[in-house]
C-alpha cells in the first residue's frame, strides 16, 4: 500500500499519541518518529505544536458534525428520529472511549488557556453543537428547546465520561433512554394565546 503524503501521515500519528498519551508528554519528536519524518517536516506543515493540536481536533471535531450531516439527511424533516439516531451514534461510540477518552474532554483538561488555538476550536465546535441541537429541539416542537438541549448535551457528555471513568455500567443503553424521555416527554397544552392551560 502506498504511504500517506506527509502531512496526513503527520496527523495520523499525532492522533494516535495524542489520544493514547495526551497532549502534554507528546513532543514533536516523537510525533516525527512516528510519522517516519523529521521535526522540519513537520513544521513545514504545522507552525508550532499548537498549530498541529488545533488542526487534529478541527478534523475530530468535522467528523462530529458529520454525524449531525447524516442523521439530518437520513431523516430528513424528522428531526425526532435526528435526536434519537444522535444519541445512538454517540452510545455506540462509547466502548472506543472506555479507554481511549473523548478527545474533547481529555484535551480541554490539558489546555487550561481559553486563548490556546486548539481550546478555542472545541469552543467553536461545541457552540455549533448547541446551536444545531436547539434547532432539532425547536423542529421537534419540544416546549422549551434550549432546556432540551442542554439536558440532551449533559446527558451524551455525562455518559462520555462515565464510560471513561467506568463509573457507570450499561452507559450506551441509559444514555438512549434518558434521550428517549426527554423527546416523549408530555408536553402541556396550549391555549390559542400560547400560554399553559390549567
């Protein structure tokens, strides 16, 4: 099989350490080492370490919302089943995460600095997150969109760091049907004015 060009090669291995190491006790060197080329390489590619830190999550964080692409194009105009298959995509991405951690997670605990680059794509990335999830809470007619999407939000990050920490067993299963409750959850009726009727 023919080798990678250089700066996927690069990226790929930086993944691979960053991920299993962190972010921290990696150097350059060893990121070259890895990648079968030189510091030089890689800072024809990246600019500093930061550069490259900031790249990676930029991909991991593309591929997130990759997810949202897909569940909004397989059901298109049921935003519903768009939560729900959200939901399953993240749980049946947590046994990878029981020792590998969520890239988000592990790095925002490395990366103390709100100014660092890297720091601010999660940032960036976790702000379009929300917007994208109100906007299916708010096409699914559920009565407060924000609250259930910030409810949706605490319950896949909770069980992203419950896998990690082992804390909670079946994660994937409970994480699917708190979601569910929230989606199902009975809403009040409205009068014509919009407000709660008793």
């Amino acid at each position: 099989m023919a080798k990678l060009p250089p700066r996927e090669r690069i990226l790929d291995a930086a993944e691979e350490l960053f991920q299993s190491e962190g972010i921290r006790r990696v150097g350059v060197q060893a990121i070259a080492e890895k990648a079968e080329t030189t510091k030089m390489a890689i800072y024809r590619h990246f600019e500093t370490k930061d550069a490259l830190v900031a790249e990676w999550l930029r991909i991991v964080a593309a591929d997130y919302q990759a997810a949202f692409d897909r569940v909004e194009a397989e059901f298109h105009d049921r935003p519903r089943e768009q939560i729900l298959a959200l939901a399953r995509f993240i749980a049946e991405g947590l046994p990878a995460l029981s020792y590998r951690g969520c890239p988000f997670i592990n790095s925002l605990a490395e990366l103390p600095d709100r100014a660092h680059p890297a720091r601010q794509v999660i940032e960036q990335h976790k702000a379009l997150q929300t917007r994208r999830l109100i906007g299916m809470c708010t096409a699914a007619g559920l009565p407060d969109p924000e609250q259930a999407a910030a409810e949706i939000t605490f319950v896949l990050e909770g069980a992203q760091v419950s896998t990690q920490n082992g804390s909670i067993d079946r994660a994937g299963e409970r994480l699917l049907r708190i979601v569910q409750g929230i989606v199902d959850r009975p809403r009040s009726p409205l009068d014509a004015s919009g407000a709660a009727v008793d």
